[in-house]
C-alpha cells in the first residue's frame, strides 16, 4: 500500500496510479505470466527458465505481493504432487515491460 490509512482520497488515487518498477528477473517472470494465457505453475516456471533453484519463484512470490499475479484457485498434479496454478492479474497484463 502507498498510502496511509489517513490520507485523503487524493492521495489514495494518486497511490494506485503508481506502477511499481520492475526488476529484470520480475519482468521476465511477468512476461511468461502474460504468455500463459491459461495458467502456469511453479515447476512450469523453473523448467521454463531452466532453473533448479528457487529464484524464479521468488520473483513470482513478489509478483503476487505486487498483485500482478494471483493463484487461479485451482491445482495441477505435477511429478506426484498437487501445485498451485498462477495467473496474472487484469493489471499483470495492463503492466507494461521491457521487451526481453
């Protein structure tokens, strides 16, 4: 939130039109959310980015925080066990960034 409890509803406005500035691992997560049109999750992600580690997932974690990404409510069975499905937000896909 980019705003106090207090402040007035100028200032509320005015906080929800900033758009946070992405890092170069978020926006690149942001842009494979905005290419699963129908969802993805987190194993999708590290064998998207040919990764072993956890990094990826973070990033989406701060999407999340952002709220740029949410979970679609649903999960997916993946190598025996359920994951969460992921999707970005009306405003994950508003979100501009960088081509890569």
């Amino acid at each position: 939130m980019l705003h106090r409890m207090t402040d007035p509803e100028t200032s509320r406005i005015a906080a929800a039109l900033v758009k946070p500035k992405l890092k170069k691992l978020q926006a690149d997560v942001l842009r494979y959310a905005q290419s699963r049109k129908l969802g993805f999750t987190d194993l999708d992600l590290i064998d998207h980015f040919n990764s072993t580690v956890s990094t990826y997932r973070t990033r989406r974690g701060e999407l999340v925080n952002l709220g740029l990404i949410e979970s679609t409510g649903k999960t997916t069975v993946q190598k025996g066990r359920p994951h969460t499905v992921w999707r970005c937000t009306k405003e994950g896909f508003d979100a501009q960034v960088d081509p890569a």
